[in-house]
C-alpha cells in the first residue's frame, strides 16, 4: 500500500499522497463502491484512471472514510456526510486528498514544457521571464496553474476564469508557499496555498484563510 507522504497541515487540516503502482484489481480488493461510483468507474476507459479513482477511496480509507461517506454536489464538488471538507486529485501515478474543517483544494500536476505555451492563458507571463532558465519557468508555471486549479475546485463558482478572477501573489520558487485570492460576482475568499515536489510532479494545496 504505498501511501507516499502524509502532511499534516494544523490539527485540523490532512494532506495524504498516493504512489499508484497496483493494479486495478489489487486496489478494488476490500473496496465498496456506492452505485454511482461504481458505474463511473466501470465507465472510464483509461486503466490509469480507473487506479487514480480506486487509489482514492484507499486515501478516504486512511483517514477512516469509505466512498459511501462521499457525495458530490451538483456542481461536482465532493463533500464528505459528517460536514467536514474534501478536495481530489489525481495524475498519471499519484493521487491525492485533502480533508479539512475549513474550505480546501488540491491538485497534482506532472511538470512538463508544454505549460510554458499556455502560460498566457492563466498567467501574466511577464512575471516569469526573470526566473534562470526554462526549467525554472516551467516549475513555477505549474505551482501557479496546480494553485489555481486547487483554488477553483475550492471556490467552486461555474465561470470563474484562471487569468481573470483567481490572483496568485508572486512567491520564490524555494518559499514554496504563498497566498492567494478569488473574487468573482462580489464574493471573495483568501486562502493559504503551499507547494510541493516530487519524482517530476508537483503538488499545491490551498486552505481557506478566515482571518483576513
């Protein structure tokens, strides 16, 4: 069971990162579905996809939930039944959830080149072109894209844009850390985002900062 890594954010915040390397049926042993879950996952053509989704319900497992504690809302926000918060995500060979009392979200991005041809489309591109080397740029790029994505599936709004409505403030690549802001349709909400990177990914996770 390769659980990769467990952070503990504060006494009431968990991030736990999955390694993905079993097979579909070595990761459905000892795992119930509700229907709804099962029929998506019966429906997924990729077999990564389907070990990204089961390597999940083993993450919910971990921190003592089952699928049936999950429901989505109608716009595809997970919730967990006692009331606290959860966010998903999972790419090619890692997973990974974040549950929380306060508002949060996650995402895993694979770093690849091919961000710094859509920087434009989430980013003022500018801001980057100080950093040493396309390496560089390429890592920052995908804490910026991995924060934003954490933030919207947080903010959950249908029409929130990346570029216009979800403001990363500038950080240094080693800080790893930084914060950020989303304001659509007179609604505003701050969050905490930290970063991190592993085997060629990299990770952000943003949890919502009530004292601002």
């Amino acid at each position: 069971m390769p659980l990769y890594k467990t952070i503990t954010v504060n006494d009431r915040t968990k991030v736990l990162i999955w390694k993905i390397e079993e097979s579909f049926e070595d990761l459905s042993e000892g795992i119930s579905l509700t229907p709804h879950c099962r029929s998506r996952v019966d429906g997924m053509k990729s077999d990564l996809h389907r070990r990204g989704f089961m390597s999940v319900r083993h993450l919910l497992n971990e921190v003592g939930y089952t699928d049936h504690d999950l429901f989505y809302d109608e716009k595809g926000k997970p919730h967990l039944k006692d009331g606290k918060k959860i966010s998903i995500t999972h790419s090619y060979t890692f997973s990974g959830i974040i549950v929380s009392e306060e508002e949060v979200g996650i995402d895993i991005e694979m770093q690849r080149p091919k961000i710094l041809r859509i920087a434009h489309k989430f980013t003022p591109i500018e801001e980057y072109r100080t950093l040493a080397n396309d390496d560089a740029v390429m890592r920052k790029l995908t804490m910026v894209w991995g924060a934003k994505e954490s933030l919207y599936k947080s903010f959950a709004e249908k029409g929130v844009s990346f570029l216009q409505h979800i403001y990363v403030s500038d950080f240094r690549l080693d800080a790893l850390a930084t914060s950020a802001e989303v304001g659509y349709e007179g609604r505003v909400e701050k969050y905490d985002v930290w970063f991190l990177e592993f085997e060629g990914f990299t990770g952000a996770y943003a949890l919502i900062n009530n004292h601002h």
